[in-house]
C-alpha cells in the first residue's frame, strides 16, 4: 500500500483575509495559491488540485490557467482540477485545455471531471439545471472517447455532433490522466468504473468508514467489466499546527464563518463547536497536530484501501501564512509518518 499511495493537496482559492481581517483582492489569493503549490512542490508532496468556482468567495475560475502558472514555477509535482464541472464546459475544450497543461508541465497534468458542488456556473453558461444528470452522463461519455486520441464520432442532445473528429494538441504520452469525482452516489461510482477512470470519493463530513461500501462497490464493477484495478482516492478538509489543541483553535473561525455561509444558502443549521469537535474526534475533518492526523490518514487509507490522499487545506479566510505553515507541517511530517504507520 504505501509504495502506491500519493499524498495530494487541493485548494478551491478560498478569499483569504489580510492581517488587518479584510479580504484580500482575488487577485492577490491566485498569486498566493500559486506561492502554496511551489512550497508542496518543493517538499516532494505528489499532487495539488485546484477548484473551479463563479463565486465571490472563491478566487478560482479558471484552474487551468492557474496551474499552468504553478507548472512554470515547478518540476515534479502533478497539476490538477479539484473538480472541472464538465456538466457546464464543453468536453472538448476541457480536454485541449489539460493536454495543453500536460505539455507546459512536461506530463504532470490530470482532470478531475464531477458534477461539482455550487450550481453557478450552469446559469453563467446558459445550462438548464433540469439538465444536470444528461449533460453530465452525454459530456463525459464524449470526453473519454477523446482520450485514445483517435477520430471521435459522437451524438448526443446537449452539443454538436462530431464525426471522424480529432482534436489536438496530442497528449505526448498518452492517455491524459483523468478522474471522476463522486459525492456519494452509487450510480456515479458505478459510471466510473463503467469508463474505466479512477474515483476521487469526495468525503467532506461523516465517519469516512460509511464509504466502505462505495469503495468496494467500485472494485466490483471494474472486476465485473474486465477492468484492471484502478485507483481510489479521498479528498477530504483538514489542517496542521503544532499541537492538536492550537489547530483546533486557528482554524475553527475560519472554517465556521465559511460553513455557516454556505450552510445559509443551503438551509443548514450554524455549525456549534461540538458539531466541529466531533468532526475533528470520529468524521472527515483532519485537524490537529502532525500526529493526530497521521494516524487518521492512515486509518483512512487501510479502512479503503486508498492509493491517494488529498487534504484540502483551505478554509474561507484562513491566513495564507497559516496555510502555508500547515502545508509544510504535511509534507515534511505527516507524510514520512503515514508511510511508517502503514509499512
């Protein structure tokens, strides 16, 4: 297990806040995501994900542009979305837009496809929420007959026809590496495997062991449709201090003020301190010291037999410098323990 397990971080550009508590400008959060993703570079971490939003409290449109700034500035970290909304893009521009990252960062792109969280973008491009299943179901089943990169003819309801079709630039070593990502649904663990792309199970609250089942319902259907083994990952929120004590207490501010924001707009109750302890304690909220959350990773990771791990480390306005600090604490610490833990 641990020879194959990838450590990631992912990012949806979250406004940070100034020292004087005010929110920085959307441009200067790009800069500073940029400024994180050298530092994992620089401290051997495996993967960093940037989200797609349309939002005010998120700084990210665009990933693919952000990280093809990121790949300038690194050498060996993989680069990817965290998700792209296929449902509300166009497959084929999604996938000239990775294979041209694929080729400024010398092979280290990926594309995470899912159906994402927020609904903005479907009004912004002009996409009818009554949609939301078929656009996603007709637009990834376009983009994974782009990927052997042979002439594509495809139909559907939701674009244009293509016939005979190539699109370009080639992926130099081909097949773009591409996952789906899944909320919890067992239709789209289901459709993964049925396309034959890895899972990103996306467990955001609640005792990661209830996705056991999700897991294992993976690897049955890629064994019933003759696929080979593929890759399981978790993406799931956390943070890093010193002590568990001082984690607990820099991040909660933050990650309430955001949650409660989202939770607003979605009809959820305000999060208490016991909701956000018990997250810590027994759900999907690694938080605390390097090595409270070793031990949950690696617990996680033996529980569903994961090949990947990605904390998302943004937390509403959390600090850039706290952030960063808490990057450093995950790649240099956390990481050689989890390896140990699982040897």
């Amino acid at each position: 297990m641990t020879a194959s397990l990838a450590f990631g971080l992912d990012t949806f550009g979250d406004v940070t806040a100034a020292p004087d508590g005010m929110a920085l400008p959307q441009a200067q959060v790009i800069r500073d995501v940029i400024a994180e993703a050298v530092l994992a570079d620089s401290l051997g971490i495996d993967f960093f994900g940037v989200g797609e939003h349309h939002r005010e409290d998120f700084a990210v449109s665009a990933p693919e542009v952000v990280l093809a700034a990121i790949a300038g500035q690194t050498t060996r970290i993989r680069l990817g979305s965290a998700v792209t909304v296929l449902s509300s893009d166009d497959p084929v521009r999604v996938f000239q837009r990775f294979a041209t990252l694929d080729a400024a960062s010398n092979g280290r792109a990926e594309v995470i496809l899912g159906r994402g969280s927020f609904t903005e973008s479907f009004p912004l491009f002009g996409y009818p929420l009554d949609q939301y299943e078929v656009l996603f179901e007709e637009k990834l089943d376009l983009f994974t007959k782009l990927l052997p990169q042979e002439p594509v003819t495809w139909s559907g309801t939701v674009r244009a026809p293509l016939r005979d079709q190539r699109v370009f630039p080639l992926v130099e070593h081909p097949p773009l590496k591409a996952w789906i990502g899944v909320g919890g649904s067992p239709e789209s663990v289901v459709r993964a495997a049925r396309h034959g792309l890895p899972l990103m199970l996306a467990i955001i609250g609640g005792d990661p062991r209830r996705f056991v089942p999700y897991a294992e319902l993976f690897r049955q259907a890629c064994d019933k449709l003759g696929q080979n083994a593929l890759p399981i990952g978790v993406h799931s929120p956390g943070y890093l201090a010193e002590t568990d004590a001082s984690a607990r207490e820099e991040l909660w501010p933050d990650y309430r003020r955001m949650r409660d924001r989202i939770g607003a707009e979605r009809g959820w109750p305000p999060m208490t301190r016991t909701e956000f302890d018990r997250e810590a304690d027994h759900g999907s909220l690694y938080v605390g010291s390097p090595e409270t959350v070793a031990r949950k990773i690696a617990a996680t990771v033996r529980t569903l037999g994961l090949q990947r791990f990605q904390l998302k480390y943004s937390a509403g306005a959390l600090s850039h410098a706290r952030m960063l600090r808490s990057i450093e604490l995950y790649g240099t610490r956390v990481m050689p323990l989890v390896r140990d833990m699982l040897a």
